[in-house]
C-alpha cells in the first residue's frame, strides 16, 4: 500500500463511465442475447486503455480499470460462481424498497425511480441451489491482463483492482442448497478467496467493495443499533476469513452508503461503526464523508486512534451531486485529516465510484465525474503545499 511520503497521493473508489458502445454490448449480454464476444473483448480492453490513461493524464495517482467490463460493481459476480440460478421477479435495482429511507420518503423515492436511467442488470431473484465454486478464472485474468497493459509507459504510483464482498454477494441471493447460513456464507468466501488471491498474485492492489457494511442500518429497519453493530461484527470476520493467506497491506476495504442520490436522514454514523471496520485486516480504509450528511465526521479520528501502519482513504469529492467541488475545499478536507491521523497516513479518495451500476444515464454526469476527479489531484496539490 502506497503512502503519501512526500505529498498527498490522489486515488478514487474505482467505477467509472463506460462508453456508449460498450454499454449497448453490456446491456444486451445482461439480457441475454447474442453478443460478438471477440467485439466485445476488443471494445473493453480498448475502454479500460482510454480509462487508465485519461485517469494517469489528470493526474490520479493510484488507479484502476473503471470496472469498464462490468454491468456493476455487484453484478458481474453472477457470471463467475457457479451454484446459482436466476428467477424471474425481484426488486428492481436502486429501488430501495423497504429501507428506513424509502419508509421516511417514499413519494420521493417514487419519482426518483421514475427518472433513473434503466439499469442493464434485470429484475430477479437469485437462489443457489448447488455448491458454489469460483468460475470465473478467465474473465478475471482478461480483467488484470487489460489493466496491466493499459499501464504500460504510464507514470502513476499504483494500480487497484475491485472485487466484490461476501456480504454484498449474500445480499439478494437466497439459499436452498446449503444446510445453514453459516454454510452458504462461508461457501461464497471461499470461492471468492480465487479472486481476491488472483488479483494480489497479479502485482495489484485488491479493494474489497463492500457498501452493505455499512448500508445495513438502513436496509433493517426493524433492528436496532446495537443489533446492526452485532452483525457488523460477525460481518467483519467473515470478510477476514475471506481474506485469509492474503497480505493486509495488500487490501484496501471500501464502504460507503451505496449511490443514493435521497435525503440519507437514515445513514449510519461513522462513529457507531469505525471501530468494527477497522478490525477488518486491511491495510487502508476507504470510506465516505464528502457530502453534507458525512463532511463532519474527521472529528471521529480525534477520539479513534488509527492503528499502526494503516492508512486513511476519506472521500473527499462526493459521488451524489453535480457541483464539482473547488480544489481549496478540497485541499480543506485533506488537510483535517492529514493533521489528525498524519499527512503519510492518508490518500485523497472519493466517496463511492461514478458508475458503480452501468445505466443508460448516470446520476453524475460523466463529463463532471472527470473534472470532479481534476478538482481531487488540484486540491491535494494545495494540500501538499501547506502539509509539506
């Protein structure tokens, strides 16, 4: 894991914009028609070159693919486990039914569902009904190979690569197959373990994406705090022992409150959950806090010792507004951390990714997205100034 040794080095959560073209060709394989799959190899191996390089010419330090072969960040995991079959129904996705959200505000939720872009991802319910193994072997090693080719003759610092938690895959999947929960969770951990041990074997940096961490509280809303904490806690040692065998300092977790573009009246605070996210061995800690309901919340570090050798990822542009933040607020942001937790302690990051789920239209402008993540490199070289 890269420090900021001699300035603040910039990164982001990993998601970005595909191309129109590739999104067609997403959409139809997600529905299931026959795709060219050498034009589809082609067009996004091309799509993750442009990617690096755009995110390499701006100026972002720690990089990655775009996730620009996914249909979501959560998604693509269907294709590469075997013992699950898809039926029809289910929510739709980015729907946010049944969360305390939705409860509070459901005429909003109502319109905003309406205006969303169509998700390539149907609606479904998936069920394992047999042992799960991992399958996915070649489109991870076409993954890796893409990216560390669309590295060579750049100057960037390091690369990532994002794959998905236990607890996200657990979530909208149900099980018939295995005798218990534990079975089925363990099961999924272990099949994921190829991927995760893949992508470190590869010279990359892993970054566990896992939202539901965090987006638990919101999704329950008949527990409690303390009952959301308790499952945290089982949670984090279920992504540990996904882990296992694998270097911490080779890990970044990432979590977030998942692209709600809503009120977020019903987020977590980042005080009833840090202590269990930083049980998690991981060597840095990416998480949100640019948009106004999370910007306060460095003061947590002022109470919560970060522990030895790890690293800090606050976001510190945000993923759920259009307004492109200016480089001194930026700067800003970076600076309260950097003086809480030490300057080489800390990466600038974002929130969450700009396209974590391919739509036909991005709540963040693409174009915007882009100059978001200009404003990022700008505002940690002002930071730099003042720390350095």
């Amino acid at each position: 894991m890269k420090q900021s040794t001699d300035r603040i080095i910039t990164t982001h959560a990993g998601s970005l914009a595909r191309p129109q073209d590739l999104l067609e060709m997403l959409r139809s394989r997600a529905g299931g028609e026959q795709v060219d799959e050498a034009a589809f190899a082609a067009r996004a191996k091309a799509a993750v070159t442009d990617v690096v390089r755009r995110q390499a010419e701006i100026g972002i330090d720690v990089v990655t693919d775009g996730e620009q072969s996914k249909p979501s960040f959560q998604a693509y995991v269907t294709d590469r486990l075997t013992g699950f079959e898809t039926r029809p129904g289910g929510e739709a996705p980015g729907s946010w039914a049944g969360t305390r959200e939705r409860l509070q505000f459901p005429e909003y939720y109502s319109e905003q569902q309406q205006v969303q872009g169509v998700p390539l991802t149907p609606a479904v319910t998936i069920v394992c009904t047999g042992p799960i193994t991992y399958r996915g072997q070649a489109a991870l090693q076409t993954d890796i190979a893409n990216l560390k080719s669309a590295l060579q003759g750049l100057s960037v610092a390091q690369a990532f690569m994002p794959s998905i938690s236990v607890n996200n895959i657990e979530a909208g999947r149900s099980n018939e197959y295995y005798k218990t929960n534990e079975e089925f969770l363990q099961a999924i951990a272990d099949a994921m373990r190829e991927e995760y041990r893949a992508i470190v074997e590869a010279g990359l940096v892993l970054q566990v994406d896992d939202p539901r961490f965090s987006t638990q509280y919101n999704s329950a809303p008949d527990w409690s705090l303390e009952q959301t904490r308790r499952w945290m806690e089982q949670r984090a040692e279920l992504v540990n022992y996904s882990l296992k065998g694998i270097a911490p300092e080779m890990v970044r977790f990432h979590t977030c409150y998942s692209i709600d573009m809503g009120p977020r009246l019903n987020d977590m605070p980042l005080k009833d959950l840090v202590d269990i996210m930083l049980k998690i061995n991981a060597g840095a800690y990416s998480f949100e806090t640019a948009n106004p309901r999370h910007d306060h919340e460095y003061h947590v570090w002022e109470a919560v010792k970060l522990p030895a050798g790890k690293v800090l990822i606050p976001g510190v542009i945000s993923h759920t507004t259009n307004l492109i933040e200016h480089p001194e607020l930026v700067a800003e942001r970076i600076v309260r951390y950097a003086k809480i937790v030490g300057r080489e302690n800390m990466i600038a990051g974002a929130d969450c990714g700009f396209a974590a789920t391919a739509r036909t239209r991005q709540d963040v402008h693409p174009t915007v997205a882009w100059e978001k993540l200009r404003s990022l490199v700008e505002g940690a070289a002002l930071a730099s100034k003042e720390l350095w």
